[in-house]
C-alpha cells in the first residue's frame, strides 16, 4: 500500500479555548511542502497545519506548522 502525506487545518483560539478541525489536503510531493503548506493555510486561513504520513490506516504526526499572520484577534483585545 503506498504512502503520501496529508495536511490538516486547524482553527484555534486559546482565549475562547476552541480547537477544531477544519480541513484535509493530500499533499502534492512534487511540489515544495512549505509552499503548500502556506497555501492551505491561507485558502482556510488556519493558524495551524498539522501534517500526517498516511499508510493505509495507519497515521503519523510528521509536523507542526504556524502562521502568525492567521491566528485570531481576541488576545489583542483581552
Ligand atoms: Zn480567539
């Protein structure tokens, strides 16, 4: 069975204690991770991406990516 990776989005603000689950995208390993990576991120605007190695049904965490530049407001305000 073979192998590829999956991006999942995340959606999370600490001051309203929410972590949920938004999307999941195969990745394309023809095409830069990180580059990817960001687009998914800004096509959800997710503060966080989490990336899995997926064989059949088994799944692996591989990382954790943040983008600043998504994450909620509230702890400006708080
Ligand atoms: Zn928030």
């Amino acid at each position: 069975m073979s192998e590829y990776l999956m991006a999942m989005t995340y959606d999370e603000c600490p001051v309203e204690n929410v972590w949920e689950e938004m999307n999941d995208y195969v990745i394309d390993e023809s095409i830069d991770l990180n580059t990817q990576l960001k687009t998914i991120a800004k096509t959800d605007v997710a503060p966080v991406v989490h990336v899995y190695k997926i064989n059949g049904e088994q799944s692996t965490f591989i990382k954790e990516v943040r983008y600043e530049e998504y994450q909620c407001n509230c702890e400006k305000w708080a």
